[in-house]
C-alpha cells in the first residue's frame, strides 16, 4: 500500500468548489486547506506508484485545479527493499574470500559494457 500527500494550488474564488469535490471524491480525502492562500492539502492511497498516479491525474484535472504535485510518498514495497539492503552485509562476502583470484570478480556497475 502506498499513501502520498497532494498540495493543491486553485483560486481563492474556486476554492470552496475545489475543497468539496476533494471531499466527495472517492479519489482523495481532504485534510487541510487555506483559501487566503488558494492551497489545499490531501492523501491518495493505492496498491502501487501506477494507481497513484492515475489518481494524481485526475485531481490535476478536476475543475478549478490550477496544479497538484505530490509531496510526501510512502511505498510499502519500498520500504521492503531499504530493510533488505540495511540488513545485507556492506562487502559482498566473495571480496573476503582469499580462494577466490581476482581476476575472476566481475564488476558489473557499468552498465555501458552490460549493453
């Protein structure tokens, strides 16, 4: 599951309008706004970065919407993968081991020679 704040910029006369489709969408919940300013600030929830952005999309679209950037993301998925390279050991265990010629390590960090 993936959650990320959307700040909304729209016109201090559409703001009303903006803040209620926000709040009657299925799409978004509401948290805070500020009509002085024309900012309004949500969270979109999704299964993955695609369905995210299919939402994003359509809160850039909707009526009065001057623009709508993503702030903040939390990516569970992602989250897996940092926890899994925080555990890994820093040394890959074959640059420890003596048996092991040197000339028979491949360094495949170039990805030039990769294609």
């Amino acid at each position: 599951m993936n959650i990320s704040s959307i700040v909304i910029q729209c016109k201090q006369e559409n703001f009303d309008s903006v803040k209620q489709w926000c709040e009657n969408s299925d799409i978004c919940d509401y948290h805070f706004g500020e009509q002085k300013l024309g900012k309004i600030i949500v969270t979109i929830e999704g299964e993955g970065v695609e369905e995210e952005i299919k939402k994003l999309t359509k809160i850039q679209k909707a009526p009065g919407v001057i623009t709508a950037d993503m702030m903040m993301s939390y990516q569970e998925e992602l989250d897996g993968e940092i926890k899994k390279l925080e555990a890994a050991d820093a040394v890959p265990s074959m640059l420890n081991d003596d048996t092991i010629d040197v000339k028979d390590i491949v360094y495949n960090g170039d990805l030039r020679k990769k294609f």
